[in-house]
C-alpha cells in the first residue's frame, strides 16, 4: 500500500510538471493523452 502511494505522488508530480509544460509550450504528447 505504501508503494500505492508513492506511486499516486509520483503521478500527480508528473501531472504537475506536464502541466506546467503545457503552459509553456503546447505539445502533441499531452493532447493524445486527453
């Protein structure tokens, strides 16, 4: 369960970062994912 978590932190991390990404430049990667 512990793993879970981390794993559910590391996610929301990455969503953070691609978010902030895609402030900056728009990419093709995150309109596949949508």
């Amino acid at each position: 369960f512990a793993l879970y978590q981390q794993y559910l932190k590391v996610l929301e991390a990455l969503e953070a970062e691609d978010k902030a990404t895609l402030r900056e430049i728009p990419s093709p990667r995150s309109i596949q994912k949508n």
